[in-house]
C-alpha cells in the first residue's frame, strides 16, 4: 500500500497536466471478478473485514469479493497456473481499489488518536509520520485496476507460506530484499516474485506483497466504482433481483437446483473447511447437507467470516440462503434478521495451557492485565472478551483456528471459545485445557441464521430440526463429532 515520494510526485504531476482522472459508476465492460477468472486462487478481501490497519471495513468494500482488469486478471490466471503446478495457491488480499477508500485511508491518517491497529501493523511507528513517509498516499495503483497484494498458500501442509513478515506491515520489514528474515522466508518471498514477474507484473522495493501489471491498461485512470456489482462469485450466480422474485424461497432454491450455504469454515467440529482440498465438513455441515437432501438439490457452501457474517446474510443480492455453524441465537440477530430454534447448547468458556489450568478458575482471574486474551475479530467471541474482560490484555487475531496452537505456544494466555469448541482441541493437543469447561460464563444455543422474509425456509429448517430431534439422527450427528446431547 506504500507509495513513496516519487511515486507521489509522478502522479500529482499527471494530474496537475490533466493526464490522470477518476471514474465514477458502475463495474465498467474491462473490469472482471477474479473469483470468475482465476477460479483457483484463496479470496481473503482484507479491507472488506475489519482486521486490516484501521480496524474497520473501508469504504467502497460493499461485498467480499476481487476484481482487476480483464488484463491484470488474464495474467494473474497464469500465475496461479504456475502456482498450481508447484503445489500452491494464490491468495489475494487486495486487487482494485476505489478511490473512496484511499480516501478513507486518508481521513483515517489524519485522526491521530485512532490507534487502535497500531499493535498489529505499525507498533514502531508513530501514526503522525504515516503520510509523511509515503505509507498513506492520496492516490493509490490500487485504483488504476491492474494491481494485487497477495501470497502463496501451500496445498501440502495447508497453511500460508512462511514470509517473514504480514500483509500490510509497516516498516523495513516487508521489504521483499530485506535480510532480517531467515534463509526459508527470503526464499518465500523470492518464490512469489518469480511466479508473478514471469507473468508480466512488476513488483515494487517497499511491500513483497505488491505486483502491478507491466502493462497497464489504464495509467492514468483512477477508478472509484464499489467492489461490488453484478460481477460476483459463481456460486451465488442467482439473478441480480432474485429476492424480489414473486415465488417463495424454497421454489427459488428447487428451480436453482442448490441450496447456498455460508459458513465460516473455521470452528471445529461444527464446519472445517480445507482449502487444500476444498472440503467442508463439520456437524453443521452434515445438517446443512441434510436440509439440501430434504429439497432434493444439491449442497453448495460459500465461505464467510464472522466479522462480515451479518452483512453477508443481508447481502442484496443474496450471497447465499442461510447460515450454519456456530451461530449463536441471540435477541440482536433475530431482531435484524430470522433464526431456526435452537439445536445445539452452548455457552462460553475458555481455552488455557493444561500448565495453567489451576491459574483461571473465574473470570476474576481472567480480568488481569498480566492476562493476554486472544479472540478472532467481529463475533461474539470479542464482544465477551471487551463486555467482561476490560482489564485484560486483549489481542484479536484474524483467524479463529490459529488461537488455539498460539495459546499453547505461549503466544497467548487465554483464547475465549465456546462449550462445543473448547473440547475438540484439547482432545486433539494435550498442551491445552478447559478448566471452566462445566460452568460455561452464558448459556445459549446454536441455530441456523438466515435474511429476514424467508418464511417458508424458515418453516422448513424448523420442521427438518425436528424431525432429526425426534427420529434420532440430530443426536447420532452429535454422537458422531463428540458432542453431547442438549438437555
């Protein structure tokens, strides 16, 4: 995201000489969705989150998708190519940017009592120098379409390649060239940048993250259309007005022949996705698959986050029909939108190093300042630790499956997760406990989250729950993932 002095001074000059302008408008004809044309790389859009340097989604991120131009895209699905062949993936953090959200970066720069990322991506730097060193810019490449932030996922071991460093750190340290990495993270890096070179982008000296097209087909041309639009991924293809349609959402979904699933993938055992193999699986995930057998169609799932969950289920047009795993049924959701009846309990409780378990035996003792607790961003995970932890040292980390290992890794003290989670990892790592594990902090249950207006869906769900309670299978299922009956 770094632009510097001359990199500013060029295109203030374009500008100034009339060369440079800013579109406005929709997606226009030279503009693709990358989820449609590079259909193998990871979409992880961090500015449509809130776990990015502000800490809230950004401007003009209307949906969680990407797009380049067709050009950069074309390119781009070479690349991935030849990152498929060597056992890896793309994964893209940032693609087209409109000019509304370097906008945003901009207003954010100049509120310097708005620290509240500074731990994560910038604790080195004073947030009063970040325009001044050409970290913040008033323009970006970003917005001239052609330009990714990305990295290499390795398909064997199923995590990111080690670089050394994060997306959108700022400092020396996410210089592609600098040496304070070690020999396997250079290499990383190196890795990238040959994939990526070979394929017509240019990287820059500042970010190893950071590739341009050679060949840009808009130089001077600063976009501000919303990352949004009719371009979104295949799998929720529905037609553009399909919630207004006059049929019920069940005839929608049986004409679709599909029925679209959002999950987080990320909270075992109730829904685990494997982007190595692109396997979903989880006890809301065979729920999820029964209700699509119920209506005779098929199972498609869409991966969503739970810092962008809600926006996601409201999502017009629809990203997809309904929700599962790990949903708490909670007063504010069903207000906003609609929830099945409860099928599983729940509650809060914690995670802990098996060493600790005789240290946090109340919240009281979680409450400490000497206490780090960690949480994933946007759920209501964070809402509890901020709500009944305030004087604890709270660290969000972006991605809830880490939390557990980086506990036991003494990374952190505490992870905040829930009665049906908690046990599944320390069955699968003895370093960790759940001392709290029989007096959860709340009390709640599990249910399935959908848009508000779908009432024969919500009948439907309703009456497949029960017949799964009453026949049995719903606690086979629970039998099957370890998890035990609800009372």
């Amino acid at each position: 995201m770094k632009i510097f002095a001359k990199t500013i001074a060029l295109a203030f000059a374009a500008l100034l000489a009339g060369c440079a302008s800013i579109r406005t408008g929709g997606n226009p004809d030279g503009f693709v969705m990358l989820a449609e044309a590079v259909p193998d790389a990871i979409l992880e859009p961090r500015y449509y989150s809130t776990y990015n340097f502000i800490g809230d989604r950004i401007d003009g991120y209307e949906e969680p998708c990407a797009i380049l131009s067709k050009e950069a895209a074309a390119a781009l699905k070479e690349a991935s190519d030849e990152a498929v062949r060597r056992g890896y993936r793309l994964k893209i953090y940032d693609a087209y940017r409109p000019q509304r959200a370097v906008t945003h970066f901009m207003r954010w720069a100049k509120d310097t009592s708005d620290t509240r990322m500074k731990q994560f991506f910038y604790p080195d730097l004073d947030k009063s120098v970040l325009f001044a060193q050409g970290y913040i810019a008033e323009r970006s490449g970003h917005s001239r379409g052609s330009t990714v932030d990305l990295t290499l996922f390795d398909m064997k071991s199923g995590k990111e390649l080690d670089m050394g460093g994060t997306f959108d750190w700022f400092g020396k340290e996410s210089h592609p060239d600098w040496r304070g990495v070690t020999d396997s993270q250079f290499a990383n890096r190196m890795l990238l940048r040959e994939i990526m070179t070979t394929h017509g982008f240019k990287p820059i000296d500042e970010e190893w993250w950071h590739f341009t097209l050679k060949d840009e087909p808009y130089p001077d041309t600063y976009f501000d259309f919303p990352v949004a639009g009719t371009l979104r991924p295949a799998v929720s293809a529905q037609s553009d007005n399909e919630e207004n349609l006059p049929c019920p959402t069940l005839e929608r979904i049986r004409e679709r022949g599909a029925l679209l699933i959002g999950s987080t993938g990320d909270y075992r055992p109730l829904t685990w996705y494997d982007p190595a193999t692109g396997r979903w699986e989880g006890f809301g995930i065979e729920i999820a698959k029964r209700l699509a057998a119920e209506l005779g169609v098929r199972a498609e799932f869409v991966r969503t986050s739970w810092p962008t969950l809600a926006e996601n289920v409201r999502a017009n047009p629809p990203l997809f029909d309904l929700a599962i795993g790990g949903i708490t049924v909670t007063d504010a959701r069903k207000a906003s939108m609609a929830m099945s009846k409860g099928y599983l309990a729940n509650g809060k409780t914690i995670l802990c190093r098996a060493s600790d378990a005789g240290r946090f035996r109340s919240l009281a003792d979680i409450d400490r300042p000497d206490v780090r607790v960690m949480v994933n961003p946007g759920g209501l995970n964070e809402a509890f630790a901020r709500a009944k932890l305030p004087n604890a040292r709270l660290v969000v980390h972006e991605r809830n499956e880490d939390i557990p290992a980086l506990v036991a890794d003494d990374r952190a003290d505490v992870m905040v997760t829930e009665i049906v989670e908690a046990p599944w990892y320390v069955r699968h790592d003895p370093r960790l406990a759940a001392p709290l594990i029989d007096k959860p902090f709340t009390h709640g249950e599990i249910g399935v989250l959908m848009r508000s207006g779908q009432d024969d869906l919500l009948a439907f769900v309703n009456d497949v729950l029960d017949r799964m309670a009453s026949d049995g299978s719903l606690d086979t299922l629970k039998a099957k993932h370890d998890l035990t009956p609800s009372p």
